[in-house]
C-alpha cells in the first residue's frame, strides 16, 4: 500500500498534464500512488497520462461513465485511492518535488496540513504569505482563518486524512456535479471534521492562473455556470448543521458577498 495518494481530477488539460505528472514521477518520496480521473474532455490529457502510465506503475487512470466535474471527479479518486493520506493535484498546476516527503512528515500528528504555495501570473508570488509555523486545535484554526487574507478554501496545498474524508461523504453526495465553488464545500466538512491542524510557511505548490480555467475565463456561459455552482455549495453548507455559531455566520456573509460579486460578472 502507498503512502500518500495524489489526485488529478483531469478534464482538457492537454496542454499541462505532462508537466503535472513530472512533478508527481519525479517526487522525492517514492511510495505514492498518482490517480488521474478521466472527466469525458475531448482533448489527448488522456492519451498523455495513458502514455506516462504505461512506464510508471504508480499510475492509476479512473474513467468516469460521464462528465461530472471536478468535485464528485476528485471524490472519485479519493474512494479509489489505497493511501491512508491524500493530496490534490490540478493538472494545470504542479508539485514542487519535496511536497510528498514533507507532506508525510507533517501529516502524522494531526488531521490535516495547510501548506504555502507560490501562485504565478506575471512573476511567482506567495499566496497565503503565512507567518510561522503552527499547530491549532479546531477552535483556534477557525479563529485563524478568518485573519488571512486569503481563507484558504483550495484542495491544494493540502495534506488530509483519507479515513476523514470518506467520513465526509456522510454529509454530502459524492457525485454532487460541481465545477467551481467546490473547494469551499469540500473543505468545510473536512475542516469540520478535523480536530488538529497544522499550518506550514513551506510552498508545495504551484498554481498557474490558466486564461481557459474556470477562475479566469470570461465566457457568460462559463460565468453562469460558475454562478450556479457556487450557490449551490452555498447552499448545501446552509443545510449542515455545526456547532460553530459565530463562524458559520460569519462564513455566510462572506459567501453571499461573493455571490453578488459573481453575479456581478454575469
């Protein structure tokens, strides 16, 4: 069994998967598991990761029966994973080779590792810009998110606990079809379900703001659709019930400006 499993929910990302896979082949930590899970594209990301596959045995590919977008995509290749720890990788994006070695090391004392990472648009940035090091328990880690300007909402750059994401799926379907927004809900069951934290100034990762990704096209049916998807996820986290009062309805004012700013978009 591997250590650590790495995720890439794969749809049309003809141009970068190769890059995306290096970064896993290559890693410093050897005994990991790379899942590429097919999401029906019509372009040769997958005749790519098949050719890689062929010389590497880590590599597993998962087909979808239908397209069904990144959340139930990567949903998919945690419940076809053999890793008891899971790592998120878009394939429009890349590892730094260390990541799984430090992932590993850091993961083993608590729930969950919040990494760094650089993000690139003209120049390579950080983008979280953490101050130190540190270890919160639940309370304290709700607290803290709220101080960062970003809010740490993305899969990436994190290390998680495969058995607590599985839990997860108690709370929401799996194949729920959501393609932007669903960071957010995925992450807040898992934050919910996590009792230990560890937050590392180290980056793993390296996001590349990509012109046709979700986040930065500017096609109206795109923007629609992300409109939607967003409410969606919104919607589904109002129907959880938490303990955590105060954060929830702060959380909900947050997710309401943001919809008016995408609707705003439309």
């Amino acid at each position: 069994m591997s250590q650590i499993s790495i995720i890439l929910p794969t749809y049309n990302v003809e141009k970068y998967i190769a890059r995306a896979l290096e970064s896993c082949i290559k890693q410093t930590f050897k005994d990991i598991e790379i899942i590429v899970v097919d999401d029906l594209g019509n372009d040769k990301s997958i005749d790519i990761a098949k050719e890689y596959a062929s010389k590497d045995d880590r590599i597993k590919i998962i087909h979808n029966e239908e397209n069904l977008g990144t959340f139930a995509s990567r949903n998919i290749g945690v419940l076809n994973s053999s890793s008891p720890y899971i790592m998120f990788l878009d394939p429009d994006d890349y590892l730094e080779l260390n990541a799984c070695e430090v992932g590993l090391e850091k993961i083993k004392n608590v729930d969950m590792v919040v990494f760094d990472a650089y993000v690139h648009r003209v120049k390579f940035k950080k983008f979280y810009r953490f101050k130190q090091d540190e270890h919160f328990n639940k309370n304290k880690f709700l607290e803290f998110l709220f101080n960062q300007k970003h809010f740490c909402w993305s899969v990436w750059a994190k290390v998680y606990r495969k058995n607590l994401i599985l839990k997860s799926f108690e709370y929401v379907d799996f194949k729920e079809k959501l393609c932007y927004g669903e960071d957010v809900l995925f992450n807040y069951i898992n934050f919910m379900l996590s009792e230990s934290f560890f937050v590392s100034q180290e980056c793993i990762y390296r996001y590349e703001f990509n012109d046709n990704g979700r986040y930065e096209n500017k096609n109206k049916e795109i923007l629609w659709q992300n409109y939607k998807d967003k409410k969606r996820s919104f919607e589904l986290i109002k129907k959880l019930s938490c303990d955590y009062k105060k954060f929830n309805e702060k959380l909900l004012e947050i997710f309401e400006i943001d919809l008016i700013n995408l609707k705003n978009r439309l």
